[in-house]
C-alpha cells in the first residue's frame, strides 16, 4: 500500500475560516487516496524540517496575498531587505525589520543589498547554521543579482581591521553594540515534552484519558483521539470513524491549542489508522509490527502473474545479481582472536571460521589511486563475551596501524552482509572453537566438545551466489551453546529447508539433498563445495522427496521442515540521521531529503539501510573512530528510532570522513572533490561560493566497475585461488554490514539510560527534491541519446541474464545503451527524468529492470 505525506501551509496571516477550509480539503484528499496519508499542518515560521527539506536552500515568505495579476515591476531603489535564519540542516528564513535592533547573538543574518550581500553571524551560532546560510546566499545571488555581487562575511563582535564590517554597520547608521539579552526569532523547542492522550467526543469536547503510559488497545478504531506532545500534536482517527467525526476532531485540536496559546508553536500531525509514523508509535508501549514479507512476495506473484496472462516471459531475477561496487581481487587476511593475541588463520583457498570463536578479516584493495581497508570483527553465535569485546578492541587497535584509515566493521555469523562472502569467496562456517576461552569454558561447565572434525557427524547447508561466492555452513546439531544442551549429539531433520542444498557427514556415508526450490546455480555450488570439503568423497546424491531411509536415520527421524521458498524483506529507503554526543545522553534527528551537502564535518551521522547501519564520522568532530563510536551505532540499534524491529544483531560500520567507501557513497550523488576540502563546513561553503576549490587527495570514481585484470599485484595469490581459478571481481550492490550480539551491546552501552523521546525525528522518509541528487555529468552526456556516439543494443541483450550479452560496454551503464524509446518504456521517463534522480533511486529503477 501506498503511503503519501500532505502538507498544507497556513500563512501567519491567514484567517481562522482559510485554516479550516484547507483542512478539510487535506482530508478529503486523505480520503481519496485510500486514508493512508499523513497530514501535516504547516504553520509559517515554524515548519517542520521535513517539509523545509523538500525546498532547496528554502522558503522565503512573501508578503501579502497571492494574486492570479501580473506582477507589478519596482525600478526605483533597490529594496534592502534584512533576513534572519535558523537551522542547521533545514533551514527557516524569515524577513524582520531592517534594522539595528533586529540583529542578536544568536541567530544568522544576510543583509541583502544592491550591491553586495553580507553575512552576519552571531557569536552564538554555530559553524553548521552559518555554512547553511551561505546556501541561502548563493541562492539569492543568482536569483536577484544574475550572479554579479560580492559577498562579504561578518563576525559578531569583531569590528577592528574589518572593511566589510565598516560598511554592514554604516548601512545601519553606525556601530553599536548588541545587548546580551536580545532574543532569538526563533522558538525553542522544549527537550523533555509532556505526553498526554485525549479522546474527542462527537460533541468536539476533550476528555483525558492518560498521562502516563499508553498501549495500543487504549485507541478504540470507532473514535479520535489527541496525543498532545506539546511541540508536537498528533490527531488519530479510527478507520471507522465518519468524515463529520474527523472534520470536528481537526477543529476541537485548533480550539484547544488557541485556548492554551501554543496555536502558532506546535506542529499538528493528523494519522489515520494504518499510517501511524514511528515517532507516533514510539509513544506507545510494545506496538505491535505489521511487516509482513509474505504479503510482499505473494504481491510479486500476482503481478508476474498478469504479465503472463498478457503473453509477456517473466522470470525473477535471482536477488545476488548485483554489480560490482568495490574490487574483490584484493588481499585477506584472517586471524583467530585468542585473548590478547592474535592467531594468524590461513587465507588461501577456502576460509574456515569457528561459531563458538570471533575472527578479524582485514580485506584490503585498490580503489582508483589508493589502497583502501576493511576490518571485518566476526563474531561466533557460541562464542564467549570476552573474546567479542577483544576482537572489537582488535580491530580498533589495528585501524590505529593499518596505513590510511580503514572502514571497521562488526559482523555477527548468520547476518553476515553479501559483500563479507564476496571478499571471502569461498567460506566455511564450522561448529565449535579452537582457542583458549572456548575450550576452558565447555571445559569449566562440563559440556561435550562438538567442534567439527573430519571423522564427526555434520550438516551443511551450501548458499551463495557464484563460484566465487559461495558458502557452507555447518547448521545446528540438536545443541547449541546458550541452551547448555551439549548431551546431544544427534543432527535434526528441521534444519533441512527447500530452498537450500545441504551434503550430510556420517561415519558411514555423505549424503548430498537437493531442495526441490533450488537452481542449477545451487547445483553447481553444491558440487563445487564437496570438492572443497573433501576431494575424496563419494557422495549418494538425490532430489527432495526421494531420501532414502538411511539419510532419515543419520538425522534422527523425518520431521517438518520449512519447504516454502525464502523471502527477504522488502528494504525501505535510507534514512538519514546527525547525532547528538553528549556524555550522558544520546540523541538523533533525521535529516529528511539528504545529500552530501548535509554530512557536516563537525558531526556523526548514522545512515540506517535497513539491513546495515553506518555510523559516519566528520573529520572535525569531536570524536575519535573508537569504542565511543561503535556504542553510538549499538544505541542506535537499541532504540530502534525508525521502529522497524531492528536486532541488535544488523551489521554495523564505521565510516570516516575523506575514506568513503563505494558501498557508502552509493546511497548519495556524490562529489568526492566536497569531502577532500579543508577547512570546517563554513569555509569549504565560502570557498565554494567563492569559487575557490582546495583539495587534498586526488579524486576517485565512486562508481567504478572493475575488470578482471583489474589489480593483479597484491591481489590473493596473485588473483587465482589454490585451486586454480581466478578471483572474481563482483561484490554486492547492497553493502557493506555488520552485527553486533546482545551481549556485547551490554558490554559496550554505558550505564546511563537512552532517551530519544525530545529530539529524534521519526519520520519516514518518501519524498525528495528530485533536483538534490542529479547526476549533472549523466544528463549532459545523455541528454539526446539517438545523437550520441554509443551504439544501442535491445533490452533483452543488455540485461544481466541476456543469453546473447553485449561485450565491450560500461557495465554501470547499460541504460545508457537503451534507444530513446525503449528507455522510456522500460523506465517510464525521459533519460533526463531518470538522472535527475538521487543515484541509489536510479540503481534501485537499473536493478528492478535486470540492468544492474
């Protein structure tokens, strides 16, 4: 189902009549789309910073009403107009009285003249709200004076030396100083709010019915109700509830915020049913979670199904087919974490980790003109809490040796993201330990040793993607670590699955049991992984349903297993959020709309994907890429800000600033020659205004694709495998991931409780300034496709499954070999439209359509 936000903006002039009017036009409008809209009540002056962020650089009010006449031309003098701005990633600009007293010290002015446009900054504001006032000015530049103005930038307090100084202050008759008491234009919000719940009668009247804590049953779907949140105000409408109903609860809310004066300073939201934001159920206590995967993929099905009827040949595109984003011909290394020390593990050929052990995976490669490094912390499900705190520390410590500044990344077995088995290639995820820790504690509790051995019993069930990525992993056997079950010893039949090929290790025999839901790419694998496992095995293969007695009886009996195919959730769009670091607190605000623009280098961000969490870190902020770092990521984790039932388990990374990595940077149009600027956000904003442009390293593709001669030096046993085979150079397009286990979450969060009920911003994040993530290079080069010098191939060969592929193409290019009419048949739009897009929406269009 569709979701959709609607904003109406309600002029500080506007009267109580043209409110009510536009309100009742928002939820007819709710209505026709199927009551599944948030509304939002924009009052001018304090907008919500989701709806400042669909406007770039922002809003100016105009004065006056809006006349359909022609505008009427001033000639005479030029009119000076004196702004006022406040934010540091969605900014609110507001005209005040030119005058001398208008200034205070902590807000950002721009002083608009014929001739020059100044810059005001108060000794109170801080560096973020005075680079984004520079955007405000760049836009005035170029509207009201065609790019043909100087700019001038004045600090509060300092006057001495300063010429442009001389020149702001005599516009306003002369220095004075401004009084320390002059207040804001702007509003605070208050950081702890009150939460209270009324019911609406029919009659329109409130009545309260809780102020303490709220659970979902206490929303009756026949009523309305206000969660009143003081700078917040939430109206909830039960799907049962009649238009009338609704129109007298959105008056009754107006009455009672009038009567209490906050009518012009809280933000109305109005929800119906099933379209409750996070930050709404946030509120409440254990609200129940409605994603539902089936849905998703029986959705899937219905539509495949009336293209057939249509006489169209749809197939689904296998989910691992994705384009390379980083070069996997590089260099691993694998340790063995064993207390203080590190056990150096081989790396040639296949890769064998230990569930009840943590292993450190360095991958290092070439991207464009430099080495980059990953530091993988692998994390066992039966391994001991101290050796996951060590392999953290380990990687950490390494990072501080390792030349150049690499990405640090905790991943938890079983949520191991794509791109870990491309770069490993060829993994085995064994049962049991081999270090100190392991074996003293199935030792101290007296447990049987169940790590594998070549003459054990085991179950393993044969995944990946490709020849070169591919895994087998060793499924439970009746026992697992924290159940303290280590008596048994027999394998189970329900850890089979259809989707899956598994080989069974007995004794007596290897048994190799194909799932009836699997591919001929599973089969290759399967063979492929017997060879690995033992080159001397002679294997008794057979399909589902045709098991012979004896595999049933290796397994402990028949007994149901999943036998339907498995669906990965759907993945919502990245959101965006700038955190706050305070010592005893921790806090974050979602930045809606983002770019690159937005990653201030004063500050941390987190980046949630849904399926992977990235904390990034600014070259300029405050903290240092350590164990601080990664407790943000765990918090975040922990409060689960957008509501989605996140584990603590997700991978995690750790970016810094000028060491993006590609699977990073796909998620923004980005401009690499912005992140290697000097300077704070301020001065590289200045500079660019200016024109001036300093970097520090040589730019690098963040989209390059790699070809197969691509790094042969330092590559993996000079790019070919023990056995032959050459490395393969194809990661996955959806990142880089890491996970974390409860237990270290605990280890790692400090003692003082979350809170994120005052700042975090909840909402989710649809819409974008389509403008904000254009490729400019894209559109230009494929602005008039049929004139261009590439040749056009048809769809079907072009495609990453075509049975007749086109050779000598840019592989992160194939639309743009796609004739104006077929692209827009297959896209919908224009090949303008499409790289006017942000750069993750155009490679979520390429991969629906088979093409990335």
């Amino acid at each position: 189902m569709l979701e959709h936000d609607v904003h109406y903006w309600l002029g500080k002039d506007a009267n109580e009549v043209e409110s009510l009017m536009v309100s009742d036009k928002a939820l007819e409008l709710d209505l026709a789309l199927g009551s599944c809209t948030v509304q939002y009540q924009e009052k001018q002056g304090q907008e919500s910073a989701k709806f400042l962020s669909y406007f770039k650089p922002c809003i100016i009010p105009c004065e006056g009403v809006y006349t359909s006449g022609p505008e009427r031309s001033n000639r005479g003098t030029y009119h000076i107009t004196l702004l006022a701005c406040k934010g540091e990633h969605a900014i609110s600009v507001k005209e005040v009285p030119f005058s001398r007293s208008s200034l205070n010290h902590d807000d950002v002015f721009i002083l608009d003249t014929e001739s020059k446009v100044y810059l005001f900054s108060g000794h109170n504001s801080s560096i973020q709200e005075r680079a984004k006032a520079l955007e405000v000015i760049k836009y005035i530049k170029e509207e009201k004076h065609g790019g043909k103005c100087q700019v001038a930038t004045i600090e509060d307090g300092k006057f001495v030396g300063d010429s442009d100084a001389g020149e702001f202050w005599s516009i306003f008759g002369g220095y004075a100083p401004i009084p320390r008491d002059s207040s804001s234009f702007f509003k605070k919000q208050h950081d702890v709010p009150f939460v209270k719940l009324f019911l609406i009668t029919i009659q329109g009247k409130l009545c309260e019915t809780s102020s303490g804590t709220f659970s979902r049953e206490m929303l009756d779907r026949e009523k309305c109700y206000i969660l009143d949140c003081d700078a917040e105000v939430y109206v909830w409408m039960g799907r049962c509830t009649s238009i009338s109903e609704r129109k007298t609860s959105i008056t009754a809310t107006e009455d009672f915020l009038r009567s209490q004066g906050r009518s012009t300073r809280s933000l109305v939201m109005v929800l119906t049913e099933g379209s409750e934001t996070p930050k709404f159920k946030s509120n409440f206590v254990g609200w129940p979670q409605t994603d539902n995967p089936k849905l998703y993929e029986e959705g899937k099905g219905k539509v495949a199904a009336i293209f057939k009827q249509q006489g169209y040949n749809i197939k689904e595109l296998p989910e691992e087919y994705c384009q390379p984003l980083i070069n996997c011909r590089g260099k691993l290394e694998v340790w063995g974490v064993n207390g203080d020390h590190l056990s150096i593990m081989p790396s040639e050929g296949d890769i064998k980790l230990f569930s009840g052990d943590c292993h450190i995976v360095k991958y290092t490669y070439q991207s464009s003109q430099r080495d980059e490094s990953i530091l993988y912390a692998w994390l066992g499900t039966a391994s001991i809490k101290e050796d996951r705190v060590d392999a953290i520390s380990h990687i950490i410590n390494m990072a501080k040796s390792t030349k150049g500044t690499p990405v640090l990344a905790q991943i938890f077995e079983g949520k191991e993201p794509d791109q870990f088995f491309w770069v490993t290639q060829r993994l085995i995820v064994l049962k049991g330990g081999t270090f100190t820790r392991y074996i003293n504690f199935i030792q101290e509790k007296g447990f049987a040793d169940n790590t594998y051995s070549a003459r054990s019993s085991a179950l393993f069930r044969v995944q990946g993607s490709s020849l070169e990525n591919m895994q087998a992993i060793q499924v439970n056997m009746g026992f697992h670590l924290r159940a303290m079950q280590y008596d048994c010893l027999c394998l189970v039949a329900g850890s089979l699955n259809s989707s899956y090929c598994y080989i069974l290790q007995t004794e007596a025999a290897v048994f190799s049991w194909i799932g009836s839901l699997t591919l001929s790419r599973d089969h290759d694998l399967l063979d492929r992984m017997l060879e690995l496992l033992n080159p001397a095995w002679q294997p008794k293969s057979f399909r589902e349903g045709g098991e012979p007695d004896e595999f049933w009886s290796a397994l402990g009996g028949k007994v149901d297993y999943p036998r339907e195919k498995e669906i990965r959730k759907h993945i919502e769009d990245p959101h965006l959020f700038v955190c706050n670091c305070s010592e005893d607190d921790f806090k974050v605000k979602e930045i809606f709309s983002f770019t690159q623009d937005d990653l201030t280098t004063e500050d941390v961000f987190i980046l949630d994907c849904y399926t992977e969490i990235y904390v990034w870190l600014g070259s300029q902020s405050n903290v240092q890429p350590n164990l601080q770092t990664i407790q943000f990521g765990l918090k975040y984790l922990e409060g689960d800000i957008l509501a989605q039932g996140l584990s603590l388990e997700t991978p995690l990374y750790m970016v810094t600033e000028r060491h993006e990595p590609e699977f990073f940077t796909c998620f923004f149009d980005w401009d690499v020659s912005k992140s290697h600027m000097d300077g704070n956000s301020f001065e590289r904003k200045l500079a660019l205004l200016r024109g001036e442009k300093k970097l520090e390293t040589p730019p690098r593709n963040s989209s390059r694709t790699y070809s197969s001669e691509y790094y042969q030096s330092g590559s993996r046993s000079k790019s070919v495998s023990s056995t032959g085979m050459p490395r393969s150079a194809s990661p996955s397009l959806s990142g880089s991931q890491l996970a974390s286990s409860t237990a270290i979450a605990k280890k790692l969060l400090s003692e003082q409780p979350v809170n994120h009920s005052s700042t975090v911003d909840f909402h989710k994040l649809e819409s974008r300034n389509p403008a904000d993530g254009a490729d400019l290079s894209l559109v230009a080069e494929n602005d008039d496709d049929d004139d261009a010098n590439l040749l056009k191939y048809p769809y079907e060969r072009l495609t990453l499954t075509s049975d007749e592929p086109v050779s000598d193409i840019d592989l992160t290019k194939r639309e743009a070999y796609l004739s104006k009419a077929e692209f827009l048949e297959k896209f919908g739009m224009t090949t303008r439209a499409f790289y006017a897009l942000p750069k993750w929406r155009q490679n979520k269009l390429k991969i629906s359509l088979n093409l990335f």
